[in-house]
C-alpha cells in the first residue's frame, strides 16, 4: 500500500488480499468453511446450517459454499444491530444469501451465542424428521476450532509469500471477531517458528473478553493439532479502541479508514470488520504503537458486500 505507506511517513504498509479468496465474493470464512464442509461431507451431510448478523459475511459465504457444494442452506439472521433500515435487511449479504439459494429464518437476540446454535438444532431436528442429513456450524465456543484451521494453514500462506517477496513482517493486524482468524494466524505463525506480533483488532466484544476467548481458541486448536503450548498468554494482543459505537456500528474512525482505504489505494474496506481493523492500524502508527520503520502486514478478511447494506449509513461518506 505505497500511497497509505508515505502518507503515515514512514512503515510499509502491506495488505494480503483474503477478500479475494473468489467462494461468492470472498473474505476470510472460504478458509474456514473449508474445514467445516470438508467435517459436513465426511458425515454424509446434505444440509448445512448456520446463524449470523443480518449482514453477516460468514452465512453468505456459507450459502455460496453449499451451492457450489449441492448442498441445502439453511441461514438463521440473529437481531444484533439495532436501528438499521430496509437496505440493511434486503440489499448486501442478504440479497446474495438469497441468490444462492439459502432458506431463511430469524432469531430476536443477537448476544445469545448459546441461544441462537440451540434453536439451529431446533431446525436440524426438523430437517432429519424431513430425511434430511443437517450439519450444524455452531456460533458458541465448545465445539471443534475446524475454522481456525483455515488460519493456521493461512499463516503458512503468508510465511512462504513473504519468503518470495523478501519482506519480513515486524506486525500484523487483523480484526478479532469470533477468533478463529486471530487465533488461527498465531498459532500457524508460532508452529512456523514465525515470532511475529498480531494486533487483534476488537469488532465484536472488549478487550479483556476478546482476549479470554482468543486464548481459549489458542488452546482448543493445539489440543486439535496435538501440538504443545506454541502461543503464550503475553501473545494475545488485543485492541478494542475502535470497537465503539459497538458491532456493527460504524464510528468516525471507521468511515475514515473506509475513505483513505478506497481514495488512496482503490481498495474496498466493510464497515463492520476491515473497516475497524484499519482504522486500528491507523491508529496504532499514528500513536507510535507501530514503528515508522516497520512493516506491516494489514490482513483484509473480506467483508465488502455489507457496504450495500450499510449504503443508507454510508451516503454521505
Ligand atoms: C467474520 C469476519 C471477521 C472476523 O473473523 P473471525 O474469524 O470471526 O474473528 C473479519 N472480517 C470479516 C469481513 C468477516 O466476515
């Protein structure tokens, strides 16, 4: 990012391109999905189901990967931004869901983790009562980390990229959502031998208890690899001075980000997650928490169907 990189007057900006993983217009849940439809298809089952935001990237790419897949789709919109208009409900994220061919129900919390995967497996117990075979893909932690495993081969990814390109990464920023993007990253870097920082940067929930999390995924997955301790505590970095008004609500900061992203390098940022990542890393260089002589490695997940969604909000960017 050459024009970003000399506006901030110094670090070396890089950007790697995970909204263009090409399943139904990208992002950072083809890595994921991969692992839970690769568990889906070895089960023998014919239906999956999942539970998101209205403007969720994850259930959209899910939809994308059943259809490619054959398979039936079946997506649960949790209420978990209030205010939003008629856009926000049919255009972005929603319309794709419906162009590939998901069915579509809604759950009225949107801070239920638990909540929302028991009523998907309301809806699972009913498909199986149809004949059908449903696998579900739970929101709420307990479960396998088979998402994070996409990230863990990722780090590999962006080692070997880096190799080519003879850069060596000093920092790397990602949003931290669910965790299993920054989880995934540490422990693939750390099993690599790889030393470098990851910034987590908060988009759903404060840092004390988006670092507990990033933790306890951290863990899960070196249980699921067999593999020792490779991540410390002290290496779970979280920010979570971007995250306000709260998940997605964009702030100030967001929609700057979104503008320098778009008018100084014709790249694409959401305003739920990219969006508040970058600005994280804006914010990072601006108050010295980044070097001026570093290079930075900004992870773009995806996400840039919901600026549809969120075009009533972003009118007057
Ligand atoms: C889901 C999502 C994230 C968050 O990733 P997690 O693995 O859930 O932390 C970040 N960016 C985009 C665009 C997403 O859709």
């Amino acid at each position: 990012m050459p024009n970003v990189s000399a506006d901030l007057g110094g670090p070396h900006v890089w950007v790697k391109r995970d909204d263009c993983t090409g399943l139904g217009m990208g992002g950072n849940k083809a890595r994921q999905l991969e692992f839970y439809f690769g568990d889906a298809l070895a089960q023998g089952a014919d239906t999956v189901l999942i539970t998101g935001a209205v403007q969720s990237n994850y259930v959209r790419a899910t939809a994308a990967a059943a259809a490619k897949l054959g398979m039936g789709c079946e997506i649960q919109l949790e209420e978990r931004v209030a205010g939003m208009d008629e856009t926000y409900r049919r255009s972005g994220n929603v319309l794709l869901d419906q162009l590939f061919g998901a069915r579509l129900h809604s759950y009225p919390d949107g801070d239920d983790e638990g909540g929302a995967d028991a009523e998907l497996e309301v809806i699972a117990e009913r498909l199986r009562g149809e004949g059908r075979s449903p696998y579900v893909i739970h929101l709420s932690e307990g479960h396998r980390p088979l998402g994070a495993l996409g990230y863990v081969e990722a780090a590999g990814e962006i080692l070997e990229q880096a190799a080519v390109l003879d850069v060596g990464f000093d920092a790397i920023v990602v949003p931290s959502g669910s965790g299993a993007t920054h989880a995934g990253l540490l422990v693939g870097l750390r099993a690599a031998g790889s030393k470098v920082p990851v910034h987590g940067v908060c988009v759903r929930r404060e840092a004390k208890r988006q670092a507990g999390r990033i933790l306890r995924t951290v863990r899960a997955l070196e249980r699921e690899l067999d593999a020792g301790e490779l991540v410390s505590e002290a290496d779970v970095v979280v920010h979570d001075d971007w995250l306000a008004p709260g998940y997605g609500h964009p702030s100030e900061s967001t929609l700057e980000a979104i503008r320098v992203a778009a008018r100084r390098e014709g790249l694409l940022l959401d305003p739920v997650y990219s969006g508040k990542a970058f600005a994280g890393l804006l914010g990072l260089v601006r108050r010295g928490a980044l070097g001026s002589h570093e290079s930075i490695l900004f992870v773009h997940t995806g996400g840039t169907p919901a600026l549809f969604g969120y075009a009533t909000l972003l009118a007057d960017i």
